[in-house]
C-alpha cells in the first residue's frame, strides 16, 4: 500500500487489488470482506429443510441491544437473525447439539435474497450463512 497526496485528500491504493494475466488480458479482482460474529441465543431448536441432494439447516439467533433513556430508565431491544448452514459436518452438528434457548456464536457472512412466501409473493431476505458455530454449556 502506498499513500499519494493529491492537493488537500490523502488517496491510498491498497494492495488488496490482485492482477492476473490471462494471456494478452489482464483482469483485475479486487478483495473484499464480507464477515459477521453474532453471539446470542437460539430462538427455536434447528431444522433441516430442502432436499436430500441440497440439504440446509436454519435457525434464528436473538442478540439484544440494551440502551438507557435521558430518565434512566434502561430498555433492551431484540434483534432477531436467521442463520443458515450449509456445511456438511457443521450441518449435522448444528442439528444434533444446538437447542432453543442455548447461548451460541457464529460467525460467517451476510447475504441477501428473495424468498416466495406460501402464498407466492416474493419477499426479501437477510440471512447469515455460517463457517462456524460454537457451541456454549450453561453450568449445572
């Protein structure tokens, strides 16, 4: 990375931009990131949906934001996020060990879509798609 002043603006260019030859062309492919840590807890116990051949399993996490009012008073505010996991071992460990209630960190990244709902109308979508999920154990 290198820093260029340009009259009153500092303009850097990150190193994070790759060029590749393809004989005569040469493409440009820039990094990116995408990545999302939630730590809540699971608001439902997983499921597994699609199909054998394309087999998902999904869960909602609740994280809370808590913030104090000019009286002070304290509120909490629930965020809920659906979590979906594509992963074949983390499938099946997801669906074996997690449970509603249960305290949980994930991390992964955002992505966005539309769904049809069972009515047929289209709808969008935010969800999580895991890389990892750890599992947490209250104290007995």
């Amino acid at each position: 990375m290198f820093l260029q002043k340009a009259s009153r603006y500092l303009l850097f260019r990150p190193s994070s931009i790759l060029c590749r030859a393809y004989g005569d062309e040469t493409q440009r492919i820039e990094k990116t990131l995408n990545s999302v840590t939630l730590l809540g807890r699971v608001g439902a116990d997983p499921q597994k949906r699609g199909n054998e051949e394309h087999p998902v399993v999904t869960f909602s996490l609740a994280t809370h934001n808590n913030y104090r009012y000019e009286s002070g008073d304290w509120s909490q505010r629930t965020d809920w996020h659906r979590i979906v996991v594509f992963k074949p071992n983390l499938r099946e460990s997801v669906l074996e060990y997690l449970k509603k209630g249960q305290r949980t960190l994930v991390q992964g990244r955002i992505t966005y879509g539309e769904i049809t709902d069972q009515e047929g109308k289209q709808r969008l979508s935010t969800s999580i798609i895991a890389d990892d999920v750890v599992f947490f154990r209250e104290k007995n």
